[in-house]
C-alpha cells in the first residue's frame, strides 16, 4: 500500500531540535546574522554568522544530542 502524501510544510513531521541561544563571542549581542550554512558528508552543519551590532564573524556547529555533552565537557 502506498503512503499518503504528507506536504513538507505539516508541521505534524517535522524535526524537533534543541534551541540553543547563543551571543557574539566579541559583544554578546544576542541576534546574530546567518550567512552560509554548509553540512553534508558526514561532518556536522556548521554555519557562518556576523554579529550585527559589531561586525565580527564567527561559526557555530550543529551537533547530535550524543555528542552534545562531549562536546561542552572538552570546551568549557
């Protein structure tokens, strides 16, 4: 039997993720512009922000929950 057709913007399916506030490392101005996300072969997203209060630019990195404490144990 064939699956009924589910449009993309049903909200029903989509992916939930963590929302992590985050600041400019310079100012910590909290609203950031994105400007590039790139991901793909197996490396997770990373995506390009510039600070609109300052200027500076910076990365962000999008990881899966298991990795998430891993991650903050060996940076902060």
């Amino acid at each position: 039997m064939d699956e009924p057709f589910v449009p993309e913007e049903d909200e029903r399916f989509l992916p939930i993720v963590p929302f992590m506030p985050f600041r400019c490392p310079a100012c910590r101005h909290a609203k950031p512009k994105t400007y590039t996300v790139r991901q793909g072969g197996g490396v997770p997203a990373t995506r390009h922000h510039k600070c609109q209060n300052c200027g500076q630019r910076y990365k962000s990195i999008e990881l899966k929950r298991e990795d998430l404490k891993a991650w903050v144990e060996r940076n902060m």
